[in-house]
C-alpha cells in the first residue's frame, strides 16, 4: 500500500525541475516584455517569432539526445545549413522536386549521423574533436552544392513550412509533434529506458548486457534527424536563406538543453524541457531585439543564458552556503 508521502515523491519525480525551471523562467519573460518592451509581446511579434522558436526547439530536441549519452554535437550547424541549401537548390523553383530534394537532403544527414555515430560510439572519438570534423565536411558539400549563395524557395515549401492552420505557424505543429514522439520513444519505451541507463552509466550498462556504442551511436544518428528537420522548416519560413542558416543553432541548441535541466555528464534529460527552453530563448532574443540592441548583445545573451543554466544545474548552492563547508578533493583524487 503506497504511502501518501510515496505518491508525492513519485509526483515530484515525474515533473523535472528544469521543466519547472522554464516555465518559470518564460511567465518571467512574458511579464517583462509585456511591462518593458511591450511591442516585443504583440501578436504579430509573437507570429513572427514562433516559427523560428519551434526550429531551435527542434534543434533542441537532437542535441538533447546527444548531451544526454555525455556528448555534443557541434556538427548541426552543417547538416542544418546542408538540408537548408539541398532543398532550396535542388527544387529551385519547382515544387515537383522539393520531395526529392527533401529526400536526398535527409539520406545526408542520416549519413553524417552514421559517421558521427561510428567515430564516437564505435572508435571512442572524443565528441568535440569528431562532430567537428563532421561539420567540416558538411560544409564543404554546402559550398559544393550552393558555391555560398542563397536562393529562393519554393511556394509548396513557403506554404508547408511557411504558412499558418488556424492562425498558428505550422512549425509549431511540427515542433509538437516532433517532441511528442521524441519524448514517448525515450521515456516510454524499452530501448529508451534503456537508452537513458547508458547516458547514466556506461559501465553499468555495459555490464548488464547493454550495447553501450550502439546507443551512444545511435544518438548522433536520431540527431541529425531531427537537424534535417529544423532545416527542412528553415528552407521555407526564410524566403531567401543563406547557404550558413545553422550557424546560429550551435550556442543555442547547447543553452536549450542547459537550461532545460539535461546534465552536460549525461544522463536523464526533459525534452519538454528543452524544447520549451527553444521558445524562451528565441522570445528573449525578440526581446533584446526590441530594446534596441545589436546582434552582437543578443548573442551575449545566449552566452549568459548557458553559464546561468550551468550554474544553476551544476553548482552544489546549500554547500556553498553552508558555514562549515567541505574541503574540495585534490584533481589527482
């Protein structure tokens, strides 16, 4: 018989504190936007912005996968801006090859995630050092496929990813979508639980049986699915998109998952929670915008915002404000 003291405990288990966290940290936001820079809360403001928040959250998504088993992926600024530069290329100016175009874009993603997956999961790459590579690989088809300039996109895909059902931006049925089963495969399925005891514990898992390379593989692999998603809706919410659009999802997909709760070391995650952080962190940027201030100020927003997120998640504050506080171990220890 469950105690009612257990069923709270398993209550408070269920809600993360990094979801809790963002929601908090949004109705903050809101409140001052509405109370300081009132034209970055209008409707129109927040149309604008809800396509780009729910391409981040997305972005979010992947790299929450991947921080999740311990790593990074610095790789999605090329398989974004590849899918981006694929599409509107390929299909330019004809909507009978954005599928097509849609395909190959997602079969080189797929295949910079295999890479991803075979130099860290399998050869032990150190995540950093390989994702880079991978990027700048990914960047040299960019230049091979685009010669570095923008085109246009199509009508389907400007309606598609572009255009509105019930006076809400499609991205954002995308991005819901792409949470909801991001979400129910990690936390309810088997291979997700499983998935989650690897990023905790590679060595337990490894010695319970579990194929810890096929996991950590395999997160890069679901990541650049869900990059090609987010470029797929960038090639058609950016009328005229540069042949670079992911560069500027690199520090903001690590802040969303920061800020969403998820442990850089690995381990359980929210990807609710960084999904959500997607939208604070786009709204913040429209707010910073709105003030007046220069692109330069926003991006050291975003860097803020990740050291906040760290601090918060990672700093033991009741030993910090304890009087009789513990001395820190040697690094040798």
């Amino acid at each position: 018989m469950t105690s009612p003291s257990g069923a709270t405990a398993n209550t408070r288990r269920t809600v993360s504190r990094g979801l809790i966290t963002v929601l908090v940290a949004l109705i903050a936001l809101a409140v001052l936007g509405w109370a300081t820079a009132r034209s970055s809360m209008s409707h129109g403001a927040l149309l604008g912005m809800l396509p780009f928040a729910s391409v981040l959250a997305i972005a979010a998504l992947g790299q929450t996968l991947v921080v999740m088993q311990g790593g990074i992926d610095l790789s999605i600024a090329g398989t974004i801006s590849l899918t981006v530069v694929i599409i509107t290329h390929e299909a330019y100016g004809n909507d009978g090859k954005v599928l097509p175009a849609a395909a190959l874009a997602l079969a080189a993603a797929i295949v910079a995630g295999l890479l991803n997956g075979l130099l860290i999961g399998r050869l032990g790459l150190n995540a950093i050092v390989a994702t880079l590579g991978t990027n700048a690989l990914l960047y040299a088809a960019v230049l091979a496929v685009s010669g570095g300039t923008p085109r246009q996109t199509t009508n389907l895909m400007a309606k598609v990813a572009g255009g509105s059902a019930l006076g809400v931006p499609n991205a954002v049925y995308f991005a819901v979508v792409a949470t909801v089963v991001t979400t129910v495969l990690v936390k309810k399925t088997v291979a997700g639980r499983r998935f989650e005891a690897v990023g905790a514990n590679a060595l337990a898992g490894w010695a319970a049986g579990l194929k810890v390379d096929r996991f950590r593989g395999g997160a890069y692999v679901g990541a650049t699915v869900l990059y090609w998603l987010a470029g797929f809706l960038l090639a058609g919410i950016v009328n005229k998109p540069t042949a670079y659009e992911g560069d500027s999802y690199v520090l903001a997909s690590v802040a969303a998952v920061v800020l969403g709760g998820t442990s850089l070391l690995g381990g359980r995650g929210s990807l609710v929670a960084s999904a959500l952080a997607g939208l604070f962190l786009t709204q913040l940027q429209q707010y910073v915008l709105a003030l007046g201030e220069t692109y330069a100020v926003q991006t050291l927003v975003q860097a803020v915002a990740l050291a906040l997120g760290v601090a918060l998640y990672t700093i033991n504050w009741n030993r910090l404000r304890s009087p009789q506080r513990t001395r820190a171990l040697p690094a040798s220890a």
